[in-house]
C-alpha cells in the first residue's frame, strides 16, 4: 500500500524491515538519559497495542534510530503513536509545550541480507561517529546493545531479526560476532554509503530495489 497525498511518501508492507528515524524540531531538543527511559516506556505500549516486532533501538541526543517488522503493515499508526506519545510525555516532564519532532520520521525498507547487516552495524557505530565513545562496544547504554551482545533483558520485548539470527549457530557465536562487527571500523565511503541508502525508499541490492520500485512506485 502507497501514501502520498503532498507529503513524503509512505510504504505500507509486511514482507522486509524498515529503518526507521526521527528527528527533534530543528535538531535543538537535546534528549537526557531520562528521554531514554519514557522512550522505552512508549515503545511497551507500543507493542501491546499493534502487532509490532521491535528489532534495534538507539537513542542519540536529537533522534533516535529503530528497526521494526509490521506483520499488518500499520507502520503509519505505529510511528503515529509512538512519536506522539513520546512528545506528550517529554513536554510534560519539561513544562513545556509545542512541536518535539521536526519533519515525520523517515522509514526505509531493508532487504533481508548484507544491506540489513549494515544498517544494524551503522545504528550501533552511531556513538562513535558523533565522538561519545571509541568502540561501539563501550557504548551500552540508550540502546538495545546489551540485548544482542550479551543476553541482558531489556525493558520491552526485542525480537531477534534475521540479521543477528544469522550470525552463528548458536547463541555465544552470534554474540561475538556481533560484538566484533560493531567493533570493526568502517571507512568513510562505506560509510556514506549506508548512509546515503537509508535516506531513500529502499536500502538493498540493485534487483531489490529495482522489484520495489516496480511493486510500490511504478504502478499507474
């Protein structure tokens, strides 16, 4: 299903995971370690009223980034909800009132192989990049980091996505590899590369990108 109407396009489907992000109003919001946890508290509720399954999460100081698979592919009513409900809550803890998001998020679909493994790395190394920790590793507060690396429990339910399924046979395997991807430096080209990709629809191979713009765009 396709939305338009004037407004960036939205892509409603359940076969692939989006990457999903939001931004605060002129970037001049600066999230504290306590937006972190009525951020977590939103995406509980969240999961008890759609049939959501929560992936990765990071919180950064103006955004947040998250994968999700929407089986009803309502994802316009999930983010609807969730952002609406994270501002709600934020400006009550403020006292203050007004827009906490700037544009409406921005999802991407992701194509199931190596293109999700680097979206799952670029959202973990995003500390690292904006200069608050070294490695990826020593950065384990504000996300679901923990969860993959090494088992611990989480405030909400995180479904493990074909990304970190994939990673070995069992789960210390997958967890040390997932450690030492995060870890793995990444050049400024790879980087731009995932970045760029996430800014469009569609994040994947040519032949992915291609039978989506053919499914979703190129319909009369």
């Amino acid at each position: 299903m396709l939305f338009g109407m004037g407004r960036p396009l939205r892509i409603l489907q359940a076969e692939y995971p989006y990457h999903v992000t939001t931004r605060t109003n002129g970037r001049v919001f600066v999230f504290k370690k306590w937006t972190y946890k009525i951020i977590i508290n939103v995406l509980v509720e969240a999961a008890k009223r759609f049939d959501v399954h929560i992936h990765h999460f990071k919180m950064m100081t103006n955004h947040y980034h998250l994968t999700l698979t929407t089986p009803i592919a309502n994802i316009s009513d999930i983010l609807w909800f969730i952002n609406n409900q994270i501002a709600k809550k934020y400006n009550r803890r403020m006292g203050i009132t007004g827009h906490l998001w700037g544009e409406r998020f921005h999802s991407t679909i992701i194509e199931t192989d190596k293109h999700a493994v680097r979206c799952v790395i670029y959202l973990y190394t995003n500390g690292v990049r904006a200069g608050m920790c070294n490695r990826a590793s020593e950065d384990e507060q504000l996300s679901t980091f923990e969860f993959y690396a090494r088992g611990k429990k989480v405030e909400f339910i995180v479904t493990e996505d074909d990304v970190y399924l994939m990673l070995g046979k069992n789960r210390r395997e997958r967890q040390e590899e997932f450690v030492r991807l995060v870890d793995q430096p990444m050049d400024e080209e790879e980087i731009e590369a995932i970045r760029s990709g996430l800014r469009k629809l569609f994040y994947g191979s040519a032949d992915f990108v291609e039978r989506m713009k053919a499914r979703y765009l190129n319909r009369q």
